[in-house]
C-alpha cells in the first residue's frame, strides 16, 4: 500500500472506465486498489472536469468512486500559483486546468500527483524538475509527479 498523500487529476478518474483505452483502464483500476482510501485526493476541479463526460454510465461509476476521495477547494492560493506555474512557462496559457491541478496539490502539501497526462503534466524535465525550482521560489515544498505505470 502506497501511504504517502496524493492527488489525482481527471486523467486518473477518467481512465478507469474508459473503452478506449482498455489497458489504461485497467491499469488505472490496479493502481487505485494500490492506494490507501484516506490518502486519496482530488480537487473541486476534477469534479468540474468529470461532469463533463457524456456518458452517464461512466460517470455514475467514476462519481461513486470519487465520493470516498478526500475533496480540496481551488482557492485563490492555488490559483495564484497556478498563475506563476503559466507565467515561468511550466505549463502552456492555454491549459490553465492542468497549471491548476499541480497548484492545487502543491499548496496542500500533497507528497504525490498522478496523472495520465504526459502533454503537460508528467513531463520528465519540463515539469518533473522545473516544478521544484518554481516551488522553492514560492515557498512550498516539492511535489513528485507520477504515472499509475510507474508504480
């Protein structure tokens, strides 16, 4: 069992039940069970972010599931920081989404962030080093960034 604290973004969620990609999804489904309940985090903007599947089977199963989540608020800290992730070139203007996920997690001292989303988010150097740098600056602690495969 994984006991450190982390925050998952709708990639993670999204995947479990997606048709698509049926090795993800059951990779996603291994990785879940890997994590202890209490530890699990996601944010007001993966809610956001999940209502948008069309699918109402797949979103009922995706919301029963994220219901046992711990649920963090985007607060204007976090959206303060995703700001300095987009203005130090982290992440791209357009994906503010993802800047925020990372800032979110950042400010609540989340050890881990899983996602599935290697565009922007677990990019080796862009974002798995240049994170570090950008939240020392800040004053915050480093954030490890992960894919379910890597565990």
């Amino acid at each position: 069992m994984i006991d450190q604290r982390i925050y998952l973004d709708t990639s993670i969620l999204s995947a479990i039940n997606d048709s698509r990609e049926p090795e993800k999804a059951r990779d996603t489904r291994a990785f879940l069970k890997q994590l202890k309940e209490e530890n699990i985090y996601i944010s007001t903007l993966v809610r956001s972010e999940l209502n948008k599947i069309t699918d109402p089977k797949r979103l009922i199963e995706i919301n029963d599931m994220a219901r046992s989540m711990q649920l963090l608020e985007i607060t204007e800290e976090a959206e303060k920081c995703a700001g300095f992730y987009i203005k130090h070139g982290l992440i791209p203007r357009t994906e503010l989404a993802d800047a925020t996920h990372l800032a979110c997690a950042t400010i609540n001292e989340i050890q881990l962030l899983a996602s599935w989303n290697y565009k922007h988010i677990v990019k080796w150097f862009k974002t798995k080093h240049l994170i570090t740098g950008l939240n020392i600056l800040q004053g915050y602690n480093n954030i490890d960034i992960v894919s379910p495969w890597e565990f």
